[in-house]
C-alpha cells in the first residue's frame, strides 16, 4: 500500500509540473505551440518517467521516486542517462 501512495503521489506531482511547464511555454513563446504536438510530448513525458520510476523501483534503487521525476525533464536523453548509469556505472562499481 506504501507504494501505491508514492505512485499516486510520484503521478499528481508528474502531472502538475509538466502541465505548468507547457502554460508556461504556450504563454510566453512568441510561437504557439499546436495542442495536437502538446499531447504527444506530454503522453511521451509521462511513459518515459513512470517506466522510470517503476524500473528504478524494481531494480531498488534508493531514490526511485527522484529518477521518476528526472525522467520528466527531457526525453529521450532522461532515459538514456538513467539506463547508461543504472546498467553501465552502477554495474560495473558494483562488481
């Protein structure tokens, strides 16, 4: 149940910054942005940081819920970092 709640938590905050982050670019860009490219990065956003957080969470990452939210930033270069340093770095410190 505890996860749940990080889930539901990790989803609300997922959603408030990136919607405010598209008022702030449709508001302040001298271009206008059309709705129909809006809804595909959010939709791309949003898949990128929950498999994020639910990878970082399946492999036991500490800060699951941090990766889930960098995976918000950009994509795919959040994904890539994330996979380059959670496969790669960590698995070779570990060996």
């Amino acid at each position: 149940m505890k996860a749940n709640k990080k889930f539901i938590l990790f989803l609300v905050t997922s959603i408030i910054c990136v919607s405010f982050l598209f008022f702030l670019v449709q508001q302040f860009s001298d271009e206008k942005i059309p709705l129909g490219l809006l809804i595909i990065l959010f939709t791309l956003l949003m898949a990128q940081a929950v498999y994020i957080f639910f990878d970082a969470k399946n492999s036991g990452e500490k800060y699951y819920f941090l990766w889930g939210l960098f995976g918000l930033l950009n994509f795919p270069s959040s994904l890539i970092i994330y996979l380059l340093i959670t496969r790669v770095i960590l698995k070779d410190k570990n060996r």
